[in-house]
C-alpha cells in the first residue's frame, strides 16, 4: 500500500524539505513550467524507481505537470526519506516506500508501481525493468531511463545478451549527469555521510578510494581537501596513472588494508572488501560504501569473523574482532550517502533530473525510431541543461564571432 499519511506533521516537514530543495532546483523549475503549458506527458503513466528524497519529489511533481501519471518506489532500501515520502502521497502521488524496508517490501514495492501498467520507467540501478523482465515480460513500455553508472552496467549486459526488449536512456551517461552529479554530488555526499555516522576528523586519516571512476575521483578530491592522506586503488592502469598524477598513492587493496583509518569502496563490484582484508584492518577502521547495492564490503565474511556486533551510533555498526580489534561500518554497507545522511545537494540532482524528465519526453517523442539497446540523451538536451545551470549560478557564456565560426571551420587554420 501507499505510504502512510496518518501524522499530518510528518508530511508538513516533508513539504517544508521538498520546498528547500525547490529553491534549489532552477533547471527543473524551467522544465517544470514549460511541461505545465505543453503537458508533454499526457495520457502517459510513469513508474519511477528512484531514492525517495525531497529533490526526487520535484521530478515527481514536474512529471505530473508534463501530464503523466506517477508512481513512485525506492532504489535502496535505506534511501526513503519517509517525511518526503509522505508529503507527496499527500499531494496526490502514490509512493510505494518506507526507509529501512525488509527484501520482502522492497520488492513488493517495485511490484506496486509496475500494477500501474507504467508506458515508461525510470529507474536507479535497473531493479525496476530487471523485475518487470523477469516477472512481466507481457507488460512492456515504450521504454526506460536509467539514473547510474550501475544500472547502465545492467542493461548493457541485457542489450548484449539480448533480453532487453525496450529502449534504455542511460541519463547517466550525460555530462550533465556524470561529470556533476558522480563528482560533485557523490564526492561531498558519500563524507557527509561517513562524517555524520563518525563525526571523525578527516585531517591526518588515511583514506582508501576503491575505485577511481567518477564518483571516486569525486571522493578522493573531497577527502584530499579535508586534509586526508588518499590512497586510491583502481584495476584500469589508465585512471590508475590519472590517481597517481593526482598526488595520490596508487596501490592494491591488500596493501591499503593494513594502513587505512576510512575506506569508501565506489567500483559497483562484487565483495571488494572481503575477509583477508578484514583481517589485517587497524584497530577503529571504517568502512562505507558509496556503490548502489550493498555488496561491495562482504559483511558475510565480517560476520563469520567477528565475535559480536552493536549498533554504537547512528548508521554505524561496531563489529568486534576475536584479537580484540573493532571494525565500524557505516548504514550497513548500503549506498553511504543516503543511508546515513540525505543524499547529493539539490543542485547537482536539478541537472540529473532534468535530464531524467527531458528523457521522459524524447522516449515519447521517438519511441518509433528507437530499438530496444542503450542511448545516450542528445547532446543537444545535455548542453540545453548546462546552460541553465550556469544561467542560474550568475555565469555567462561567450559567443564565438562569424569569423571565428568560420575559422575553426576550413582546414586552412593558422594561414
């Protein structure tokens, strides 16, 4: 069922925080109020996937003014913010949600909004569409979007394995997207989330960067900043030499184990932090993980190790070793940043969900011409959102002249 709306108050503090993040949100507002004039959307029913936050909601409510009729689920069971949650089911919008959901829920939440019959999806880590392949392979869409870098792997390998019946806008894939939000976003959210759960100084720690694509390289400036000791472990020599030139120590996980005070694994695989490493961690390690799925730091292994467990603050576990050693992980093992604070600032996600519902509006304008594999938005729409995005942050761009046009046309440059 819905979300439950039963304390008023609950939902008035969302609406308060959807309000906040609003203000923040220029490049959606624009969206927003031309999809109120051209209703894009209508007659369309969207199920949407997505962390329930305040800045999700303001894509919610845009789509709604596009026309389209919505639905609305978790990504990550840690990811609702449940006085969010509240004040859209109270605005009209059905969410399917509650922070802190067993697999059970979860899963029968993705259920709930797929009951919709939705024309498109959008997801965040493809549980949405890999559910609706395997369960309703009757109930197609036009077609989806795809949040991040994760859910692309997913559907990547569906295209190529050929079970992808539908096509896929990657919105990661944007540089709107990935070069703001992955870095940005991630790079600040994923130590306010390690930092609220600790309160640690960062000054003077070793921190370990698992892995150095976007969101790593986000993290490992961030930490750096703080005044940490990065050391960066990365299986692509080429993003291993851009870590290294950096300043920062490049080096295997075996070895990083035994000096780290914080590790933050961003690589999207599977048990990076395992038993051997566990092992010989230092006494106080923390260990977080800024990956969608909680799979990344094998807490299996932790748990066949240690001799007992206690929740010693907020989002943070303290297992204890049998020589005496405590390791700490933070929200479980889940997606740090919204486990254990509120997500990416307003700012970056207003270009990620402009991107989203632009996305929403070209699959409806070109589903005929596209085949069921992965796309990226037109770069047309990318740069379309950079520049109101710059608009709104008081910057202004040049203007090339007819001659410099020209120029840097012919083959004749620099006669």
């Amino acid at each position: 069922m819905s979300h439950d709306i039963a304390d008023p108050g609950l939902a008035a503090d969302g609406a308060l925080r959807v309000e906040w993040a609003r203000r923040r949100m220029p490049v959606l507002a624009s969206i927003r109020e031309r999809f109120e004039k051209e209703t894009p959307l209508a007659g369309i029913r969207l199920g949407a996937c997505l962390h329930v936050t305040a800045e999700t909601a303001n894509l919610m409510e845009t789509l709604r003014a596009g026309g389209a009729e919505v639905a609305l689920c978790a990504s990550n069971p840690l990811s609702t913010q449940d006085d969010v949650a509240a004040a859209l089911v109270a605005s009209g919008i059905p969410v399917y949600a509650v922070r802190g959901e067993d697999a059970e829920s979860y899963y029968s939440h993705i259920r709930a909004v797929l009951d919709i019959e939705p024309h498109i999806t959008m997801d965040d880590g493809a549980d949405l569409v890999t559910t609706l392949l395997k369960e309703r392979p009757h109930q197609l869409p036009i077609g989806s979007t795809e949040e991040t870098t994760t859910g692309v792997i997913r559907l990547r390998a569906m295209a190529r394995a050929g079970v992808l019946r539908f096509p896929v806008v990657a919105v990661n894939d944007s540089a709107t997207k990935h070069l703001f939000d992955n870095h940005h976003g991630t790079g600040q959210s994923a130590l306010d989330g390690v930092i609220r759960s600790t309160n640690i100084l960062l000054a003077g720690k070793t921190v370990v960067v698992i892995g150095y694509g976007d969101c790593g390289i986000g993290v490992a400036a961030r930490a750096d900043g703080m005044g940490a000791r990065v050391i960066v472990v990365e299986v692509d020599p080429v993003r291993a030499l851009s870590a290294a030139m950096e300043g920062y120590q490049v080096t295997t996980v075996d070895e990083a184990a035994r000096v780290g005070d914080l590790f933050i694994t961003v690589t999207g695989d599977l048990h990076v932090l395992r038993g051997e490493h566990f092992d010989v961690m230092r006494d106080g390690a923390v260990l977080a993980n800024a990956g969608h799925f909680d799979v990344e730091i094998d807490l299996g292994d932790l748990e066949r190790r240690a001799t007992g467990k206690r929740r010693i603050r907020h989002e943070l576990d303290e297992w204890a070793m049998p020589d005496g050693r405590r390791l700490h992980v933070v929200a479980e093992g889940r997606l740090v940043n919204l486990g254990a604070a509120e997500g990416h600032p307003a700012e970056v996600m207003d270009m990620s969900f402009a991107n989203q519902a632009l996305a929403a509006e070209w699959l409806l304008a070109s589903a005929d011409e596209l085949e069921p594999q992965v796309y990226r938005l037109p770069e047309a729409l990318d740069a379309d959102v950079a520049a109101i995005a710059l608009e709104a942050m008081g910057g202004r761009l040049e203007r090339l002249t007819e001659e410099q046009k020209a120029y840097l046309a012919s083959w004749e440059m620099g006669t």
